[in-house]
C-alpha cells in the first residue's frame, strides 16, 4: 500500500525561524506515523519552489503551478502562510 504525503506549504521555510522549526517538528512527528513528507514555498530549501509565494513575491503564485504541485499530496498543511501582510498577492 503506498503511503500518505503530507505536504507543508508556507512563504519560505529550512531556515531557522520559528515557521521552519515547528514545521520541522510537525514533519518528525508525521514521518513517524508513516507519512511520506515534503515541503512547498516561495523561497528556502524546499522539495518544491513556487514562485509567487515568497515574501516579496510581487504577484500571487499561479494557481495551476500551485494545483500541479499539490496534486498528487494528501494532506496540506499551511504554515503561517496567510498571517504576515508582506505578500499581500
């Protein structure tokens, strides 16, 4: 049986700012419960990069990009993504 992906999508994340840290801890915890994990963001060492998403993004990510890169994940976890007024796209 193939296993769970859950996906962590945020602005930027592998740094070590408190986002990154707590997704991170979130990541340990779901591996160990069998999930397959991988990371989305505007900017960081993520698994998949997609523009638009970053910080100083000066337009919003194209929701087909984002849709192809979420198709295949069963769980979508957003960090922070919306709470910071910077990337207001």
């Amino acid at each position: 049986m193939p296993s769970t992906t859950a996906a962590f999508l945020s602005f930027r994340l592998g740094g070590t700012d408190g986002v990154s840290v707590v997704t991170d801890t979130w990541r340990s915890a779901l591996s160990e419960l069998g999930f397959r994990t991988v990371t989305v963001a505007g900017a960081g060492p993520v698994d998949h990069v997609v523009p638009g998403l970053g910080l100083d993004a000066l337009d919003a990510p194209s929701p087909a990009e984002l849709e192809r890169t979420l198709a295949t994940i069963d769980l979508v976890v957003v960090e922070n993504l919306l709470t910071i007024p910077l990337n207001l796209p």
